[in-house]
C-alpha cells in the first residue's frame, strides 16, 4: 500500500487552546509537527509565562518537539509603534501577526523544516485573511483555516478536557485596556 508521504511543518502558536484543536487536526491529517512559541506581544510578562507553561503542557500532551523564543517585548513595541491606538483586527494586529509569522519562518528556516502555519486562524475574532496577508512574503507559509469546520467549538471542548487556562484577552497591552 502507498503511503503519502509525511510532511514537516513548523507550527507557531499562540496559546495552548488555540493550539489543542489546531494541533488534533494536523496529525490527523498526517503532518510531523514541531511546535514554535513566539508571542513576545503577550503583557504583562507574567501572562507571557503563564500562556507559555500551558503550551509546555499541551506540547507534551501530544508528545511535540517544542522550540521557545525569548519575550522580546520591546522589539514588539518597536513592529507597532504609531499603531497603538488602531482598533483590534485593524492595522496593529497586522503587524503583530508579520513579526511572529516572520520569526516563525526564520525559526523554520533554521530547523531544516520546510513549511510552516499558525494556530492564530482558530479565533473567531482573527480574519484568516489577514493572516494570509502578513504571511504573505514567505513561499514557506501553508495557509490553514484551523476555524473550519467547526474547529473552534473543538478548541473549547479540548481545554476543558485538558484543563487548559483560557485567557480573557487577546495578549497585548492595548488588547488589555
Ligand atoms: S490585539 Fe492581539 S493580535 Fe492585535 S496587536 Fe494585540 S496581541 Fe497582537
């Protein structure tokens, strides 16, 4: 029997209930999967830690190589600077989404790893095709609209199975206020 052959990708993550359903769809399908934290937009730094041992868990749940980046926060507010005051979905979040699909496709590119994607598509409150927009640059993008079918409703199901922490807020400061 021909098996298809088995596909490395690099998946960046932005929280672990995200990640729970995005992460149960990619290895159904088949993907080898190693994970990315880069989110250095999360404040303060305690929310940043407290997603982070949550991905810890999940990763190890699902037995997945996970690569940690450093809270970079400054370099953050740097990418968003005169963009602080745009309203959520607008014009910051496009540049919050390009710095960490940018630091995802170097990390990629580093790991020897061919594709990757992101579990940002799962949120009801973030347009996939902004997603695609700032990650449009990088051949090595595999767009994937983890919301469909229903992959949301599965997020919720799963952190309450795995005890996930769901946060209130998209992450950053601004979201914050
Ligand atoms: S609201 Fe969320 S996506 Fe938008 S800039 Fe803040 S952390 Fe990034």
């Amino acid at each position: 029997m021909n098996r298809a052959p088995v596909t490395d990708l690099l998946v960046h993550i932005c929280c672990a209930p995200c990640g729970s359903a995005s992460l149960e769809r990619l290895l159904d399908e088949g993907f080898r999967v190693s994970i990315l934290w880069s989110n250095p937009n999360i404040y303060p730094r305690d929310e940043h830690d407290k997603r982070l041992d949550y991905v810890r868990k999940l990763g190890a749940h699902y037995n997945l190589p996970l690569h940690e980046t450093p809270w970079v926060h400054d370099q953050w507010l740097q990418a968003v600077s005169g963009l602080e005051d745009e309203p959520e979905g607008k014009a910051r979040c496009r540049a919050c989404f390009f710095f960490n699909l940018t630091r995802t496709a170097e990390a990629a590119s580093e790991l020897g790893i061919p594709q990757f994607t992101t579990t940002l598509s799962i949120s009801p409150y973030k347009s996939f095709s902004q997603i695609c927009d700032a990650a449009s640059r990088y051949e090595a993008f595999l767009p994937m609209d983890f919301k469909k079918p229903n992959g949301y409703q599965r997020s919720i199901e799963l952190s309450r199975e795995l005890g996930l922490y769901r946060q209130h807020y998209c992450g950053c400061e601004f979201s914050l206020r």
